[in-house]
C-alpha cells in the first residue's frame, strides 16, 4: 500500500501576536546626530563671531592710528639770491638761502614747474627792503612771511584758485586781548593827589592819601596784531631762511 504523505508542521503564531499586540520598533540614531550637528554648529558660530569680532576691531584700531599719522614734511630748497637793497644808508646787498615747506608732493612739482617766476617775484621784494627792516629778527620773520604769501600766489594763479591780498597783519583774538580793566587800579594810584612836601596829611584822611604804597607796574599791552599764517589748504605752508648776509 501507499504511503500517506507526512503532515506538514504548522507553525504556532508567537504569543505577542496571538496577543494583538506588534513587536516594538528599534529608534534610529539620526536625531542624536543631528542634535550634536548643531550643536556644535551653534559653539563655531559663537567662537567665529568673538574671534573675528575682536580681529576686526583691532584692524579698525590699526587702520585709524594710520590715518592719524603725520604726513611727513616736504621741502623745496631755493637757489641763493643775492641782490642791492634799497638805500638806507649807504649800499648794502642782501645773500639769502630759503627753503620752501610745502602742502604736499604736487605743490613741490608746481613750485618747480614755476620756478623762474618764483625766482623773479623774490629777487624784487629782496630788493624793495632797506637793512633796516630786516636786521632784526621780527624783520626776517615778517619778510619769510610776506615771501610765503607771494609764493602761494603763484601757486594759488596757476591752479586756478583766487590769489590772496598780501597781509602781514591780522587781528589779535579777543580772548588773548590784555584786558584794559587790569591796568585801571594802578592808574588811579598813580593819579591820586599826594600832599606836598612838609604838608600834613588833612584830618580824617585814610592813611593810605597820606603814604600811598608804591603803585605796581602796569603790564605792558599786548599787540593789537599778530604776524598772519598759512591756512591749512594753502600749497606753500612756511618759508625757511637757510642763510641770511647783509654786507
């Protein structure tokens, strides 16, 4: 006879499952990771801020003390000029060496570029002067001024700027005007009747009508004036004098 076949062994449902109940889910890892990706993103970001922040001011820093930083002086040295000044006394001629301090490097090109007119305006102001306005030492300031001015209005033509009035003098600021009111108590001092010589001093008079103190010396006024100078925009800035001979 034939074999039956074998039964087959049929499988018993787990008892979670005869339960109704699903096996619980294992939760991946990607929300740690991105919860450590920005943290660490948010610390960079913090740290680059400071660390910039500070780099930052300290170029800023650097950048304003260049820009603070003195221009360094430029200077443009005349050839020597020698020429008769006007009769004072007897003939006397003048040898001056002068040096120029300009604004900038452009108005040292331009002085240059005009020399034979800067050289011809100074050869006839030297001339005009007699000694005696220019042995003292106010003298010789009050001409490199007045030379500075005529130079600068060479410039001033040539760049198409308005030239300047020649002006050696300019009013004394008010506030460094020596003040009239100082000086009106040692007048009135000096002003007070004094009794003559072996006459007493009248009854009742303040003892100081009859031996008034020494009255102290007023100050002596300031100028009304003081010698001009350059404005900050003007291409020649000072006049130097290298060497000075009146002979």
């Amino acid at each position: 006879m034939a074999k039956a076949p074998p039964k087959k062994e049929e499988k018993k449902p787990d008892a979670a499952a005869e339960d109704g109940e699903q096996p619980p889910k294992k939760k991946g890892k990607l929300p740690l990771i991105l919860g450590l990706v920005v943290l660490l993103a948010a610390g960079g970001g913090g740290a680059w801020f400071f660390l910039f922040k500070d780099q930052g001011a300290a170029d800023a820093a650097q950048q304003g003390a260049q820009a603070q930083a003195p221009k360094p002086p430029v200077f443009v040295p005349l050839d020597m000029f020698t020429v008769n000044l006007a009769a004072d006394e007897g003939g006397q001629f003048l040898q001056v060496g002068a040096t120029l301090r300009v604004l900038d490097q452009a108005a040292a090109d331009a002085v240059k570029q005009y020399m034979p007119e800067v050289r011809h305006r100074t050869l006839g102001l030297l001339a005009s002067k007699k000694p005696s306005q220019i042995t003292t030492a106010e003298g010789r300031e009050r001409l490199a001024e007045e030379l500075r001015q005529h130079v600068n209005n060479i410039l001033l033509a040539a760049a198409g700027r308005p030239v300047k009035p020649i002006a050696l003098d300019v009013p004394q600021p008010a506030d460094e005007a020596a003040p009239a009111a100082e000086a009106k108590p040692a007048e009135a001092a000096a002003e007070a009747p004094k009794p003559a010589e072996g006459e007493a001093p009248q009854e009742g008079a303040p003892a100081e009508a009859a031996a008034p103190a020494a009255a102290a010396p007023a100050p002596a006024p300031k100028p009304a004036t003081l010698l001009s100078r350059a404005a900050a925009d003007d291409p020649v800035q000072s006049v130097f004098f290298t060497s000075f001979i009146i002979q």
